[in-house]
C-alpha cells in the first residue's frame, strides 16, 4: 500500500542528484578576477587572446587559479587581491599600449569559486542583484523628437527621391520640423503628387490646401507610425547598450524601458562610474567609401607607399592596410535593415542590406559607375575608423543589395548586428545616477541569507515537536525545496535580488503548508479508527487536491505578477512561481517518498510518531458523564 515502486525512488535520487549540483556553485563565494574584453566592435576575443593572456601572467610570475574563455571575455581567477591588481597592470601595459584609442579593455571582477569539474557540468552560481552586490544604476531619457525629426528628414528625401523618379515637375520638398511641406506650381502635377504619398508613404497624412497658384501638401507622420518608430527608436538603443556594456564585464546587467521614453540600466558589480558613463554614451557611425584602386593606391597599400592625395589608409579586422577614398558615399543613417542570410545559389554566408530611398538611388549610382571595384564598409568609433570589410561590387546595387565572399556563419551575425545596432537610433542623456556600494551589498545578503535561516530554523523546531517524525520528514522535505528552488535559479542563471530573497522566505512557508496538510489529515484518519497504513495512504490521497487546488491559485497571482509587474516586483514573482512548483514535489512527491521508505516496511504497523493524535469522546461516553 505505502510502497513505491524502484522508479520513483530513481526519479527521486537523480532529482536530489541534479539539485545538488547546481546548488554547490551558490556556497563557494567569489574569488578576484581580471576580465579582458574587446573595446571595439573589430576586435574578436579568442583562444588566441587566452593564449596571450596566460604567457603574460607567466611571464610575470603570476599563478592564476583559473582562466577561462567566453563569448565575450577571458577572466583570470586569483587566490588574492594583490595577485588581482598586479595582473591587472601587466594586461593592461600590454593590451592598451595606447589608452587614448584602446582595443580592449582590461577590468577588475569578481568570478565564482566553484571548481573546474561544477564549470565544465555549466553548474554557475545565481547571478546577484544591484542591491546585493553594488554598482551604479542610472536613468536614461531618449530624445525621441529628435528620433521623429530625424525620420521626418528620411521621409522628406525619400519623397524628392519619389518625385524625380516619376518625373514630377515643379514641386519643392521643405521639412519644418516633423512637418514636412510639399509646394507645387504645376497643376497637372498635383494629383501625381498625391497619388505617390498616398501609394508610398502609408505612415504619413497629407492635408491640401490652395494657396494662391501653387498647391501645398502639408505632410505629418500618422500618430500610429511616430509611436512604431519612438518603440523602434527605443528599442535599437536598449539592443545598442546591452552591446556595449558587455565591454564593462558585467554578469547581468538589467537594461529596461521605463514609461515612454526613458531606459533604465542597472550595472552590478561595477563601481567605476566614470567608464560606465563612457561606455553608456559612446557613438559609433557606419560609412560606406571606395577602395582607391589607382596605382597609387595600390602600391600605398601593398608597399607601405605614401597615401595618395583625397585617400585614407585604415585597417580591417585582420589588421591588413585597406586605402579608402575620403568621399562619403552613404552613412549609417541610410541603413534601414542589416540581416544574415545563405545565398541561394552558392549557399555561403550572406549579409543582406536594405537602404532608404537616398542611399538606394546613391548605390545605384556608384555601383554603375564603379562595377568590380571594391567598396569599404567602415565602422567609426571615438573618431578612430576600422574597415569592416571591402566587399567587390558585382552587380548594380539598388535600395536593396548583399554582402558576401569569404565569411562564415558567425561573421556574418556579427556583421549585420554591427551594421543594424552599431549606433544609436536616437540621442540619450543621463538624468539620474545612484550608486550602491559592495559593502551595503554584503550587509543585504547576510540579513537576506539571516532571514531565510531562522525562518527555516524557526518551522522546523515547531514541525519535529509538534508533529514528531513526520515533522522530521517536512523539515528534510522542506531542505530539498530550497535546494532545488536554488538549483533551478542556477539552472536559468537568474539575478537573486532583496525581493526573491523575501520570496524565498515565503516560498518556505507556502511548501511548509502542504505537509501541514498532509500531516493533519493522517492525524485525522487515525482518530477515525484507520489502522496507521490505511491513515498514512490516506492522508496523502485526500490532503492531494486541497494541496493542487491551493497551489495553483497562488501560482495564478505569481503569474499575474510575472505578466504585469516590473523590476523588483517580477524578480519577486519568478522565485515565487518556482517556489510553488518545487514545493508541489518535495511536500508531496519526495516526502511521501520518505515515509513510504521509514513505515512501507512494516507490515504490521502498530503506531507511527506523528505528534499526540486527540480522539474526541463518543456521543455514548458523553451521555454516560451526563
């Protein structure tokens, strides 16, 4: 009756299995680290770069405990803070020979203890919140008139782009603002005129008036289309900082939209406000100019020869010479789309490219113009340029048009994030700036890790007196939750943050719930006459759906939470939906687990020690006392 089968205890055992080793990497604490990074959109981080690193740490006598390799960054671990800092200073001679224009950056971190077989299980600790751990958070306004004025001009020039395409004489294109005007003297030209903005320009309404000879078109962005391009605008620039602040290091940055117009950036573990300020405000520009294939050019490239007159010399991301043309064909700003693909025919990697009407009609122009001739595409940053690549031009070029040749997959993901987010979509400025020191960190998480502690210590006292045995089985049980609710954190390498460490304390008392159930409704069983077998299957049976019921109300209010709260409250909500989903297995699955274990055994069970079991008098022994 209160025996389960080997499966279930299999399940049970990988389950604790699994929650304990990715809980381990929470209890090894943070060691000193030196983080280095690429400063520059061009510069890749590889084994190369480890490589490097570690000749260098030798070479200074510097024993790290550890050096890994990311996407992003390689981190070397030390045993102390001097180790830390020393190496700090021979990276940084070495990587930043020039801190006016450095190619990466070489920081100062804190990385997990956990030893190299939990890393390479991918068992990594929770990642700690801005008030556990410290570092600054600022507030960020968008300028999202100057977002609109700036469509507005892209409009007003696609709209010269349409006229002189369909031939439409004797009309003039002014912006004034987000208002753009269109004056025309011909009168046969005016329903040609209308016809293209209606069929072209959905985003935009058009009010005609007459005034005196001339017809004037007063042309404004539809209120739906200025909010689509403000969520745009809004949203390139949060993708923007999450790129760069992956420079800074940091483990888990929030990067957030706050009402209509203001991102929200929250930087744990980062106490330098003034590089955060430089990375949060830096611009990078996008140019498109010939290579100067002359003779000149030529030899100024391959042989170090002077750079002829009206050219630049510029590298590319292999460090090779590449002399580019001064003449700005077209900028980042006519660049509307940038996104990686396959060629259809030769099924190489593939980046395609959509331009607005100017940079089409100027692409069309030069691609005629310059047919295979190589074209540079270059990425400007704090006034430093970098070729990205100078593909050949093989075909006339339009609105529309590819890059391809010898690139792979993942450099051609890169290459169309660069070119689609490598600037801002609209102009920011930091209004508000708070910065948490580690020390107030520290102090949170002891009083956090306090609260959740004597909570648990605190119900388990109660449960072993007031229940016994079995009160022992919901304290195991309730010890597996955390562990677990800890474990799945790791798992999703979520942000621990004050409030999921208040949903944790409560997430004890909602798991600590369903064994009091459970518990009462044995009690309740034997004071029936159930024989203690029948009382514990039972008691488990029938307490199962006011437990299902119970839970899943409250699942339902987290969820809501989860859906419609922000910041704090939806790192409240996460812990506490996993919290009611773990509790549902150790309260109910893993105890019963525990019990079946301790009495299954027994066939002839006379007792079980769950605490006094109070037997009320009959209706008979209560007439006999009258």
């Amino acid at each position: 009756m209160n025996r389960y089968p080997v499966w279930k205890y299999t399940i049970i055992v990988v389950v604790l299995l699994v929650g304990l080793i990715y809980a381990l990497p929470n209890f090894f604490g943070e060691a000193p680290a030196v983080q280095v990074s690429s400063a520059k959109a061009t510069v890749k981080i590889d084994a190369g770069t480890q490589a490097r690193v570690t000749e260098l740490l030798k070479t200074a006598s510097l024993t790290p405990d550890l050096i890994t390799l990311d996407a992003n960054s390689v981190r070397a671990r030390f045993a102390t803070t001097d180790d830390q800092l020393k190496a700090r200073d021979t990276l940084q001679r070495a990587f930043v020979p020039d801190p006016s224009d450095p190619p990466y950056v070489v920081a100062l971190n804190l990385v997990s203890r956990s030893p190299a077989w939990l890393s390479a299980l991918h068992a990594f600790p929770m990642y700690l919140g801005l008030d556990l751990r410290g570092g600054v958070d600022f507030l960020l306004q968008v300028d999202m008139k100057g977002a609109i004025d700036k469509k507005a001009e892209s409009f007003a020039n696609d709209i010269r782009s349409g006229l002189r395409d369909k031939n439409i004489r004797g009309a003039a294109v002014s912006r004034n603002g987000q208002t753009i005007e269109l004056r025309i003297r011909d009168a046969a030209a005016v329903g040609p005129a209308r016809d293209l903005i209606r069929d072209q320009f959905a985003d935009l309404a058009v009010a005609e008036n007459q005034d005196g000879t001339e017809t004037r078109f007063v042309v404004t962005i539809k209120p739906e289309a200025a909010r689509r391009l403000q969520d745009a605008a809004l949203k390139q620039n949060i993708t923007t900082l999450h790129n760069r602040i992956n420079e800074l290091g940091v483990a888990e940055p929030v990067i957030q939209q706050q009402g209509l117009d203001r991102i929200v950036v929250q930087l744990p573990g980062v106490q330098d406000v003034a590089k955060a300020k430089d990375i949060l405000g830096r611009t990078a520009t996008l140019e498109m100019r010939m290579v100067d294939e002359t003779a000149e050019g030529r030899a100024a490239e391959t042989g170090g020869g002077p750079v002829p007159f009206g050219s630049e010399k510029f590298l590319d991301r292999e460090g090779r010479t590449v002399i580019v043309k001064k003449q700005v064909l077209v900028t980042g700003e006519n660049l509307t789309d940038a996104q990686p693909g396959f060629d259809s025919q030769t099924q190489q990697p593939k980046v395609d490219l959509t331009m607005d009407a100017k940079g089409g009609r100027i692409m069309r122009d030069v691609s005629r113009e310059n047919f295979r001739k190589r074209m540079a595409i270059l990425i400007f940053e704090k006034g430093k340029g970098e070729v990205l690549t100078a593909p050949s031009i093989n075909g006339e070029l339009g609105n529309r048009f590819q890059i391809s040749g010898a690139m792979n997959v993942v450099e051609a993901n890169d290459l169309a994030l660069l070119l689609r987010a490598g600037s801002l979509a609209a102009p920011m400025e930091i209004i508000q700036e708070r910065t948490i020191g580690p020390s107030l960190g520290a102090d949170n998480i002891q009083k956090g890790f306090n609260s959740v502690m004597w909570g648990f210590a605190a119900i388990m006292v109660f449960m072993c007196v007031y229940y016994m045995l079995f009160g022992l089985f919901s304290s195991i049980a309730l010890a597996v939750n955390l562990m677990l609710l800890v474990a799945i954190l790791s798992m999703l390498q979520a942000t621990l943050t004050l409030p999921g460490i208040a949903a944790m304390a409560l997430a004890i008392g909602v798991a600590i719930d369903s064994n009091v159930l459970i518990n009462e409704r044995i009690r309740e069983e034997l004071r029936s006459g159930a024989s203690p077998q029948a009382a514990i299957h039972a008691g488990y049976d029938r307490a199962w759906g006011t437990i299902l019921d119970s839970n899943v109300t409250t699942l339902i209010a987290g969820i809501a939470l989860l859906a419609f709260g922000s910041g704090p409250v939806r790192g409240f909500a996460v812990v506490h939906c996993l919290g009611i989903v773990t509790s549902m297995f150790s309260a109910v699955f893993f105890s019963r687990g525990l019990v079946n274990f301790w009495y299954g055994r027994k066939k002839k069970l006379k007792s079980v020690s769950i605490g006094t079991v109070w037997r009320p008098e009959t209706e008979n022994t209560v007439a006999n006392a009258k």
